[in-house]
C-alpha cells in the first residue's frame, strides 16, 4: 500500500468527523497553537522527541538536555551576581553529566568558565617551566 492510500483513507476519516461535529468543542479553538521551542533537540530526533513527550516519556538524556537549554538561556540573561554564579554552576553540572549521558568526551567548550581556568593554569605553568 502506498502512502497515498493512507492520507486518503485520513483524510476522508477526518472529513467525516469533522461533518459529525467531533472537532467542535475541542480546547483551545479558534486560539493560535503555542509553538514550542525545540532547538535543543537535533533535527533529526524532533519528531521522535514529539511523539515521546505526547505519550509522556520523554529519555533521561533530552529531559536534561532541554533542562540544560534552559538554564543557558536563563544564565545568559541573568546579571553578574552569586545567583548567576549558582546557576552557572548548576549549567556546568547539568552539561557534565548530559555529556556523560551521551557517552563520549567532554568539551571543554560547553563549560567557558572551566575553560578559562584551566587554560589560565596552563598558561602559568609554560611560564614557570
């Protein structure tokens, strides 16, 4: 069978409900669809993120991978401060263990911070030697 067959059988399924009035009381009509935010997930996993979540099960990894989206955005608004620096540490956690999650090696990329020091100590230490 081809996929022609299907959408035609969908189509002619929808039309006829659509003429029962099944779509008629459904929440949220006549508003605009809430657009979620999926830049977090790769594009080739988006429609198997979005099948998960409406079921209800989203993986361990892009719960804490959307987890990690968030709090980089919300750090990246965030003024200098202690509150800034506890939600850095808490991105610099979530990436660790999101880059542990996925089985292959840190970047230091993901953790500037970290980086910097480290780079810092390097630095210093051509100088002493």
């Amino acid at each position: 069978m081809s996929m022609d067959v299907f959408a035609t059988i969908a189509e002619r399924r929808i039309r006829e409900a659509m003429e029962r009035g099944e779509f008629d009381n459904l929440a949220g009509k006549g508003k605009p669809l809430a657009e979620e935010d999926l830049s977090a997930v790769p594009e080739e996993l988006r429609m198997a993120y979005k099948v998960m979540k409406n079921a209800g099960c989203l993986p361990p990894e892009l719960e804490l991978s959307n987890k990690v989206h968030s709090l980089r955005r919300l750090v990246l608004s965030m003024d200098d401060g202690e509150e800034r620096s506890r939600k850095v540490r808490e991105l610099n956690h979530k990436l660790m263990k999101l880059e542990m999650a996925r089985r292959r090696p840190m970047s230091l990329d993901l953790l500037p911070a970290y980086q910097e020091k480290m780079l810092d100590r390097l630095a210093g230490e051509e100088r002493k030697g």
